[in-house]
C-alpha cells in the first residue's frame, strides 16, 4: 500500500498544477513527460492500482481483494480512456508520439 500511495504522491506532484479532479485541458497546458511521466502515461493510477491492491490484501482474503481491487481496476481504464481522448483532441501528433514511446501503467508490459 505504502509503495503505491509514494508512487501517486510523486504523479500528482509532477503534474503540480495540471492535476485536477475533472479531466480538463488548462488554458496554458503542457504535456508532462518528465519524472514518472517519461516511463508511463498514468503513473498515478498505477500507484492507486497497487495502494488498492496492498489494501485487498491486507484482509488476507480473495473476496474482500476482488470487491476492492476491481472496482478501482475498471474505473482507473475507464478513465484513462477518457484521459487520453481529451489529450490527443488538445495535443495531437505530440500526445500520439508520446503515446509510442510510453505504456500506460507498467514500463514495457502495459
């Protein structure tokens, strides 16, 4: 849990200012491939995947990991699709570039 509530902690503060509840494109933003950022596109996600994951298992029980790890696993893809139609409509090429260059949540794997 503690390794993935770090991982989000540093997303969120990468983004600083462009982190916002709502998915929105700023007057003035800039697409952040920096820290986190230059290996996946959703670092924060994957840091709650893992904190949610830790938490499911604290309860050493399959069932309780599966009511509370797959919600968040479904609704963090959901998102992301979301996220990422609003950054290639705001960003273009330089979002699908970036998209090649990175996965979404696990360096090399997905």
């Amino acid at each position: 849990m503690v390794v993935g509530i770090g991982v989000r902690y540093l997303a969120i503060h990468t983004l600083r200012k462009y982190f916002t509840g709502k998915v929105r494109i700023l007057e003035d933003h800039r697409l952040v491939r920096s820290g986190l950022y230059q290996h996946v596109r959703h670092p924060g996600y994957a840091g709650a995947l893992v904190a949610h994951f830790g938490f499911g298992l604290t309860f050493s029980s399959w069932l309780s990991l599966l009511l509370i790890f797959c919600p968040v696993v479904l609704a963090a893809l959901y998102r992301m699709q979301i996220e990422e139609e609003a950054l290639k409509d705001a960003f273009g090429q330089e979002y699908l570039d970036y998209m090649k260059r990175t996965r979404r949540l696990l360096p090399g794997i997905y």
